[in-house]
C-alpha cells in the first residue's frame, strides 16, 4: 500500500491551514513560485521513485531470503523495525551532508529559502538511489521487505509536520526525545552554526548521542550557502553534480578529482583556493531570490499546476500496477505520462523564471494532451471527462496564441529573459 499516495489529501488540506494561519498572522510564509517549485520536485521524486523502489523491494527480498535470522511479525519487532529504520535513517541523513556525492541528491531537499508544509515535499529525485542502501543490513538481519518499506515511509511522514514556522517549542520531554519543528528549523538553517545539525528522522536522541545536535538560538535563514536562484525543478537536481564535476577536471591530481565527490561540501584542493567555508548570514538582511513574473502567467500557471496535480496522483496510485502489468498498452502508459508529468513541472519553472522558451513550450504541451487523452480511452470513466479535458486543452492554446499575437512584446528580451 502507497501510504505517501494516501497521505496527499492530508498533506494539502495541512498546507492550507498554515497558510491561513500565515494570513490570520499576517506572516507571508508562501510564495507560488517557491511553493510550486517545491512541490514539483517532489512530483519528480515520486514518478522516478517508482522506477526505483521496485529495484530496491527485489534486492531487500533476495537480501532476506539469505538473512541470518527472520523476525516473528509481531508487535516487538515492529518496535525494533522502527528504531533500526530511524538509526538507518540518521546515518544516511548525517552523511548525505557530508560526502558531496551524497550530498548532490540531498542538497534539493534545502534549497528553499522559504520554511512551510511545501518544503517537505521538495525531494529529490535520486536520493533513493543512496538512502535505499543504508536500510540493506535491516534486511541481512531479518526484517521483512514489507516491514522495512513500511516503517520508512511512516518514518518520512512523521517529518512532514516539522517543517513549520507555526509550531514554535513543545514541552521539554518531546524536544528531548522527538525530532520537533525547532529542532528542524535548525537542520534548515545556512548560518554557518546550523549547518550540518540535527540529521534526525523521529528521534533526535541519535543526535544527542553522536554530537550533532544544535538548539535553536538565533533566527534561521533558510537555503544552501550558495543559492540555487532559479525555479526549475529539472535544474535544481542536477545543478550540484554539474559543480562536482567541473570541480573534479580542474583538480589537478587523480586523488583530488576522487575527493571532489567523497569530500565534504566545501573542499576544493589547494591550487583551487582551499576549502571554502560558509559565511554569516542575517535573516534581517538576507535577500531571497525573486523574478518579477506577470500576474497572468502566475495564474496560469497555477492552473496547470492543478491538472499536473491530478495526473500524479493517478500516476501514484497505479504506476505499480502498470509496470509490472506486462501490457505493452499499459506500461507505454506508464512510460508517457511519467515523460508528460515531468515535462510540465520543467516547463512550470521556466514560466516562473520568464523565460520566452516557456511560452512556446506550454503551446507544445498542449498539442500532446490529445495523445495523453487517448491513453486513457480504454477508461469507462474517461468518456464523462473528455468534453471537458477536451475543452480545457482547447481553450489553454487558443489563450496562448492570442496572448502572444496580440502582445508580441512579450517575446521581447526585456519582458522574458532568452531561454
């Protein structure tokens, strides 16, 4: 059972409770185009994830089915399931920070310079490929497959409702025991005594025993060291392994191009200039990064954002199925709408961004819905939503191409910046 798939509907109805309480606060703790970003990276996250998590369900069974020892199912070892899960946990998290290799699928999830709800959904897309591995020996020792992949997705649902700004201390037992709200606003912080603290999952006891926990003092300023700036969700998982290996060819020796993806984020070699460290930061003075982007297209884009919504939650809930179904009809299904999703959350931030490849994109886009609409022809529920997906298709063209012919200025460099 897909609990993440499950917990959507609660995910958003917690988003906009925050974000009415921000407004009853007179706090702005959203901005679409940060939200929107988030959200879209964890979209990519979960439609490649489903490539990955049935890779890794094969090798945890084939890793039991050769374990010394196989667990009774009961309540105990439920228990003893989940502290090995939050110890698994913990060391992934604590050295995803600390070797850039590592560190290259983690940085995704920090990039917001905002801290709500959304940024807990922000994921990257290959973190899997990684934090999968550190739960192999809970298998060897004898947990079920089952047991393990469940215990780790209530494992990153408990997480969600710590990114908040809402939620300031609890009582003293829980913020001794429990990872809380402060003490990951802390792990979200780039003052340069935050970075690196606080690795938990539900449990910030592993912290307090292993010498990384930081309480929370002075205001947090969230983001990396080194700002992403950008809205593209496509860009914003791939822009920390295209540093790492220009980082490696400009290393002069075999060991220091090797270092460059074990070390720890901010080395370089000594003909470089040496490790870099981080720098003080202010949240008074701190500037996020911001495009002026129309009015219109933030609408737009929110719309389409709905139906992006919608397509994933259906890809989510029967991907699996697909998949392993064996029918060429359903797993070209699977293969195009995964292409189609992705697609759109890159071109979202494109919109985001203002750049002029965005238009003309969306134009494209919507070309393809008419073959996406055909996959689902064999659907009994398909011909009551045709007339309206048909309609909507329609009407988002039409709306684009009369936007550009009657404001042809909008394809001029200063209104959006050239692709």
């Amino acid at each position: 059972m897909n609990f993440i798939a499950l917990s959507v509907p609660i995910f958003f109805i917690l988003i906009g409770v925050e974000l009415l309480y921000g407004i009853i606060q007179k706090q702005k703790l959203y901005r679409l185009n940060d939200s929107i970003t988030n959200l879209s990276c964890g979209i990519g996250q979960q439609v490649l994830g489903a490539w990955f998590k049935v890779i890794f369900m094969l090798l945890y069974i084939f890793i039991y089915n050769h374990s010394i020892y196989k667990f009774a199912d009961n309540g105990w070892t439920w228990l003893l399931c989940f502290i090995g899960v939050d110890f698994c946990y913990y060391w992934f998290h604590r050295l995803s920070h600390e070797i850039n290799a590592i560190w290259a699928t983690h940085i995704v999830h920090h990039q917001s310079e905002e801290y709500n709800l959304s940024v807990a959904l922000r994921q990257s897309w290959f973190q899997t490929l990684f934090s999968s591995l550190f739960y192999v020996p809970l298998a060897w020792l004898g947990f079920s497959p089952i047991m393990i992949v469940t215990v780790s997705a209530f494992n990153t649902l408990y997480q969600f409702w710590i990114h908040t700004q809402a939620i300031k201390k609890l009582p003293a037992p829980i913020e001794f025991i429990f990872n809380t709200p402060s003490h990951h606003r802390v792990h979200h912080g780039s003052n340069p005594k935050y970075i690196d603290k606080n690795h938990a999952g539900t449990l910030i006891i592993w912290d307090r025993l292993f010498g990384t926990f930081q309480k929370e003092e002075e205001e947090v300023v969230y983001g990396i060291t080194t700002p992403l700036r950008s809205w593209d969700p496509v860009w914003a998982n791939l822009h920390y392994w295209k540093e790492l290996f220009v980082l490696a060819k400009k290393a002069p020796t075999l060991k220091e191009k090797i270092l460059a993806f074990v070390a720890s984020p901010g080395w370089k070699p000594q003909v470089l200039g040496g490790r870099e460290y981080p720098k003080e930061v202010n949240a008074k003075t701190f500037q996020k990064f911001e495009v002026a982007t129309p009015r219109w297209i933030q609408r737009y884009a929110l719309i389409q954002f709905v139906f992006v919504i919608a397509l994933t939650s259906y890809f989510m809930f029967f991907a699996d199925a697909m998949f392993i179904s064996g029918n060429e009809h359903l797993v070209f299904r699977y293969v195009y709408i995964a292409a189609y999703i992705l697609f759109s959350i890159y071109n979202l931030g494109k919109l985001f961004e203002n750049k002029t490849i965005g238009l003309y994109l969306e134009i494209v886009k919507t070309l393809f819905n008419a073959f996406l609409f055909w996959l689902f022809s064999e659907e009994v529920w398909f011909t009551h939503v045709a007339y309206v997906a048909g309609i909507f298709t329609m009407s988002t063209f039409i709306f684009l191409m009369i936007r550009l012919i009657k404001q042809p200025q909008l394809l001029k460099q200063s209104h959006f910046e050239t692709a």
